[in-house]
C-alpha cells in the first residue's frame, strides 16, 4: 500500500513540483495564421522567461490552439533549456555586449543600490535571473524574442575572474 502511495505521487509529480519552482514572466503573445488547402488555421505563439531568482534562467517559446496550451508548452521548453549565470555581489562580473540577428544587448555591472535599469523584455530575464543591479541598454533591434535571445547569450557567455584565470593558465 505505502508503495502506491509513492508512485502515485511521482506520477502526478507532487514531490518534484516543490523542488523545482519557478517563476515565470509572459513575455510576449502573438496570434499567428497559417495558409492551408482548406482556408487559414489560427493558432498562438507565446514566449515565457522562467527563473528561480537565484541564477537559473530559460526561455521557451511555442505555438498552440489556445493561448493556455501554448503558454503551458513555453514553460515546459524553458525548463529544458535553463542556463546558470554567474554573479558577483548580485550583479553580472564584467561588461557584455552580444549580438542575436539584429538585436545588440548591452550589459554592464551596478553598484549596489542601483536596481535592474534595463527595459521590456531584458528587465524581464534579469528579474528571473535574480540579478539585482545591471544597468543595460537594447541596440538595434526591438524585436522582443530576439532581445531576450541576445540577453541569455550574453549572461550565458559571463565568466568570473577564477574561470579566466584557470583558463589562462
């Protein structure tokens, strides 16, 4: 009997859920079409940045009939695809710039106090990341998927000072 138990609640994943929470920022919705024999099928793309605020950050992104469905695969492609970035005193070690198409991401570490001085889609992943004070600037591009691209790459390009000394030496 004890072992039903068990696997009753791996299989609804009642034990997992409470070890892997996070939270998530809707980053943008768009009502897509595509042009089939018989007429137009709708469909939604959702994009969603989950992170646990504490150096873990993914993206998702997907398309689905309802918007709910769509959102719920975003969440689920994000968790597969997590990143950890690396930080020093709640902000990034060193200044970034990259580059996703036409988006360019700029990066630069705060002082304390100074708070997340970033806009749109950016603030959103380093929210999620758990960075504090980064001050960043969007170039280029405003696309938003492309942006939060851009951001991910650069946080997961980020070394600190004892990963380039290892590898330097």
């Amino acid at each position: 009997m004890v072992k039903s138990r068990k696997r009753e609640d791996n299989k609804f994943g009642n034990q997992d859920r409470h070890s892997e929470e996070f939270d998530q920022a809707l980053i943008d919705i768009a009502r897509v079409t595509r042009v089939m024999a018989g007429g137009k099928r709708m469909s939604f793309r959702t994009c969603v940045v989950i992170g646990d605020r504490a150096g873990r950050v993914g993206m998702g992104l997907c398309k689905g009939a309802d918007v709910s469905v769509a959102i719920n695969k975003s969440v689920t492609a994000a968790k597969k695809h997590m990143i950890k970035v690396r930080m020093v005193n709640e902000t990034i070690p060193c200044q970034i710039r990259q580059k996703y198409g036409a988006s360019v991401v700029l990066l630069k570490p705060a002082p304390k106090g100074t708070g997340i001085i970033a806009g749109g889609a950016v603030r959103s992943v380093l929210e999620m990341a758990g960075v504090k004070n980064v001050v960043s600037k969007m170039l280029g591009s405003k696309s938003k998927i492309n942006n939060v691209r851009a951001t991910l790459l650069a946080l997961a390009k980020l070394r600190d000072i004892r990963q380039i000394k290892e590898l330097r030496s």
